[in-house]
C-alpha cells in the first residue's frame, strides 16, 4: 500500500477496506474501523456535493482532463502508478454506479452505459467523417 496516494480514505480506512477485500476481516459495523470509514466517505459525498453546485462543471471532463489517455490500453503490470490510478479511477466510476443502483435499487447503470454507448458511436462516425 503506498504512502503517498491521494484518494480520500485515510490509510486506516484503506487498510480497512484492503483486508475486507483479502478475506481478512468481515464488515463490522459496530469497529472503530467502520465508523472512521462511515466517516471518510460521508465527507466524500460533502465534497461531491460542493462540485454538483459549480454551474457548469462536467464531472467526467474534469476526471479525463487528468487521466492518461494509454491508462486504458496498458496491461496493468506494465503501468505507471498514475496509469494504475487513472485505471482504478475509471473502475471505480463504473462500480460508484453499480453501489448507486444497489443502495437505491435503481437500474442508473444500464442507462449510463447505454447512453455512453451512443455517445462512443456518435464520436466514431464523426471521426470516420
């Protein structure tokens, strides 16, 4: 796990997630651990809502702006950590959707991803034109 990262868990909280991931821990609501973590991403949902209040501001557009373009394309063995990161960052914007539909019993999902489908075939025939 690297020191110098820059999501918004706190190491703790990552560590926490890691060994709920590993098999190492089971979800314990009523943990220290838990709490914190309840906490780190409450703060998160604070700070998306500040973004959603910017007239204007595309939340994809601001992520792609600081993704690598190759991020995507490379073999996760042969990339660099900001590679590795712009990787996680487009996991975890599909998974964010997935946990989205599942809280809310929602199907946000397959709408996104049918609207992003459209969206690819649309740049491909203006590109091919």
């Amino acid at each position: 796990m690297a020191v110098d990262r820059e999501g918004f868990l706190s190491l703790r909280s990552l560590s926490y997630v890691n060994n709920l991931l590993n098999g190492e821990q089971e979800l314990d609501r009523d943990s220290v651990s838990y709490t914190q973590l309840s906490r780190e991403v409450s703060a998160a949902f604070a700070d998306l809502a500040r973004l959603a209040m910017v007239k204007e501001l595309d939340l994809l557009q601001l992520w792609a702006a600081g993704s690598s373009s190759t991020a995507l394309d490379t073999p996760v063995e042969d990339m660099s950590s900001n590679q590795f990161r712009d990787w996680l960052a487009a996991i975890g914007l599909s998974r964010t959707l997935r946990m989205y539909d599942e809280s809310l019993h929602t199907e946000f999902e397959d709408d996104f991803n049918e609207r992003l489908q459209k969206l690819l075939e649309i740049a491909g025939e203006e590109l091919d034109s």
